[in-house]
C-alpha cells in the first residue's frame, strides 16, 4: 500500500461538504434498516382494510406462505408488531421458565443481546465465548450440550456487528439428537444469507423486516417447529400476554393475529417477497455474495483491512478495519456530512476501529460503486493516501468476473 506510516490523527475536516444546489440523495447503506424498494412503497399505501377481512386474510396467508419458502419451513410463522429484538425476547418468554438453562453462543453484540434477554427471563444463562470477528465451532456447542441439560442454544446467525456468519447448518447437525431448543437469530440475515430451517434442525428462527427483507422496520416475525410449539403449549407456561405464542398460532391457523397487525406493513412485505420470489431465492443470495465480495475487494484496494475470520465472512454486512491514525467516527461523519451517504460504526468495544456497510436486500452494482467512490473521496480527506477510482476498479473487477 502506498501510505504513509502515519496518518495525520487530527486531520482537517470540513464543517460542511460541498456548496450545490440541491443536497446530494440521501444514501441509506446501513446494516439495516435497510432501502425499501418503490414497489414496496406503492403496496404500502393501500387504503387500510379490516384486519379480520377476507383481503387482509389473504395478504397474511401470502406472507405466511412466501415467508416459509425463505425460511425453508413448512412450520407455522408468525408475524407481530415489532422490532427484531421484541422477537429475541418472546422466543425465550414462551419457551423457558425462570431457572432453566439457557447456553448464548456470543461472539458479538448481538450475542450480548441475547444474553441479557435470558437472564432478564430469570434464565440460568451460560455463555460460550467466542473471541469477536470467529464464527463459532460446533463442536465447542455440542461439548456444551452433552455436559448440562439446556433448555435452550441461542446463535445469532448472522453476527451484525463483526460481519461474521455462525455455521448453522453444522450446529443444526451437531444438537441434532439433542432434546435442546436451537434458536437462531437471523435479523439480518434471513434474505441475504441461507436459512434451511427444517432441513437444518432449527427450531425457532426470529427475524424482523427492515433488513434484508427489504421494508421498513415494525414488523417481527418467529418460525416455530414441532419442538418448539411443544414447548410453547407446555402445562403451565405462561408468562406473557402480547407475545402469547399460544394464541399467536391458534390465530395464524385462520390467517389472523390476535392483536391488530402492522397491516400496511405486512402489505409491503409481501409486495417484497413477491420481488424475491421473481428473481429467484438463490439469485437473490448470489447477488448479495457477489456484491459484498465487490465491496470488500474494493476497500482493500483503498487500503483497508477485512474484520474477521476470512471464511466466515457475511453476505449482508461488509466490516472494515480502520486503519491506525484514522478515527472511524471520523469516515462516518463525514460520509453523511458530504455525501448524505449513511454508514455505521460501533457502539462497542470496536468504537472507532471498525466501519460497517450493509449489503441488505434492494441493493445493486451501482450503489456498491457509487459507496466506493464516496468512501474513497472521505478517506482521502482524512489525509489517506489512495489510488485515484481504486475501489472502483477492483469492484468492477469482481462484478465482470462470473
Ligand atoms: C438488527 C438486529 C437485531 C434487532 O434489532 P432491532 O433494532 O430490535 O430490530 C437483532 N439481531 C441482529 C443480529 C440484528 O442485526
């Protein structure tokens, strides 16, 4: 690389970005929420109808059915009004009791998250620790498993703030003869990486909608196999009223929510699933690998870093080091300050090391050339040194290759 050993650490900045017309389009590159398609848009703004009507009934059973098909189940699922992390919390509060135990694979925040959850529950929780930026290895969770009865294993599927993918399907295999509930948080991966629920073993998958599924947040979604509406209708499990899983799917049988519903946005949910389902499930998570893998190439040759093990790299949010004498608050700031191109840090212990772009849903060729540009633009500022359109380049690269 062609920088100079130190970077200036109080590089000049802007208060403002350039003098135009019109503000530059606001460019929402978070891992989520993420971008909503027009069509999503349209669908939105429906006239509102009866929630218990024969058309809401119908928008709810094309959810349900187009929502299994990218879960890979033929389990019941259920859609609430709620973020993602509402869903993280009722799995749990329908399936465990005070005192049980509970075993969170955390190898990030979202892990973190978890955690507290369960024990906020009254949950026994055990956490097995994984350093930040490694996938987990199954064989690390069985040991686990065939050393203390857990009620429950908590992974969260696709890491959001290290970009780090756990492997499911080879934890699925791994508790397979087990009598312990696997659940999977899949918030930002479900529509960008592959979920085989069924196949796999999982039991409960949580996910909401304003990540890869392309729609904006406030509705949360849970699938439940055979085991885990067992536990759920299990003698005296009741703690809940709202999240009541119970009720849930005696409603979800007749294309009903117990309580009203999000109904524009389950709308636009289903207008997103339809976009999926036209182009394909398996093109849809091509797309997403070729494009992070763009992006990522694209960095590199601007001189950052990957975070994270290489061969558990996510489809869905593409983290980048900061390299040493640049302050990733920094990049962040001003990306938004110049570009109105909006980007994420860390509100962890990866505070300013680490950016985070996401990769989630409507996202195109365009949009990953256009960040790269922008990206190269801040870093310079920032006093780094980089080739001119570099990013660009090695991003073009990738996307011609087949
Ligand atoms: C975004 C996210 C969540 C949920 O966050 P909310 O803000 O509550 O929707 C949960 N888990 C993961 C892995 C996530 O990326």
């Amino acid at each position: 690389m062609s920088n100079p050993p130190t970077a200036p650490t109080h590089a000049p900045v802007p208060v403002s970005g350039p003098k135009t017309a019109s503000p530059p389009p606001y460019r929402l590159r978070l891992p989520g929420p993420a971008p909503v398609p027009d069509r999503v848009k349209e669908a939105m703004s429906a006239p509102v109808v009866n929630h218990r009507g024969p058309e809401f009934r119908s928008t709810l059973a094309q959810a349900q059915e187009k929502m299994q098909q990218l879960l890979g189940t033929r389990e019941p699922v259920l859609f609430f009004a709620s973020s993602g992390t509402g869903m993280m919390e009722a799995s749990l509060v329908n399936t465990i009791d005070a005192g049980d135990r509970v075993l969170v694979v955390v190898n990030g925040q979202f892990g973190e998250r978890f955690s507290s959850i369960a024990a906020a529950l009254g949950a026994q929780v055990d956490t097995l620790e994984v350093p930040w930026g490694e996938a987990v290895d199954p064989d690390a969770v069985r040991d686990c498993v065939t050393k203390i009865d857990y009620r429950a294993v908590v992974v969260i599927h696709n890491e959001s703030s290290t970009g780090i993918v756990n492997p499911m399907k080879d934890i699925g295999d791994a508790l397979r003869d087990q009598a312990t509930l696997l659940i999977a948080d899949s918030v930002s991966g479900l529509g960008g990486i592959e979920m085989k629920q069924d196949e796999w073993g999982i039991d409960i998958v949580v996910s909401a909608s304003q990540k890869c599924l392309m729609c904006p947040p406030g509705t949360g979604l849970v699938s439940l196999s055979a085991h885990a509406r067992s536990l759920v209708e299990r003698e005296g499990g009741k703690h809940c009223f709202y999240w009541d899983f119970r009720k849930a799917l005696a409603s979800a049988a007749k294309h009903e929510t117990p309580f009203t519903p999000p109904t524009a946005l389950i709308t636009g949910l289903t207008e997103s699933l339809q976009m999926i389902g036209e182009e394909g499930i398996p093109q849809v998570l091509r797309r997403h690998t070729r494009l992070a893998s763009a992006l990522r190439a694209g960095c590199v040759a601007l001189g950052l870093s990957c975070f994270g093990q290489h061969d558990a790299l996510s489809s869905t949010v593409v983290e980048m080091n900061v390299p040493d004498g640049l302050n990733g608050a920094d990049i962040v700031r001003l990306l938004y300050e110049r570009h109105r191109m909006v980007i994420a840090g860390a509100r962890n212990k990866l505070a300013g090391k680490i950016i985070r772009l996401g990769v989630m849903g409507h996202i195109h060729e365009d949009d990953i050339l256009r960040d790269l540009a922008q990206l190269e633009d801040v870093l310079r500022l920032l006093g780094w040194s980089c080739g001119t359109g570099a990013g660009v380049k090695a991003a073009e690269a990738v996307l011609a290759s087949p």
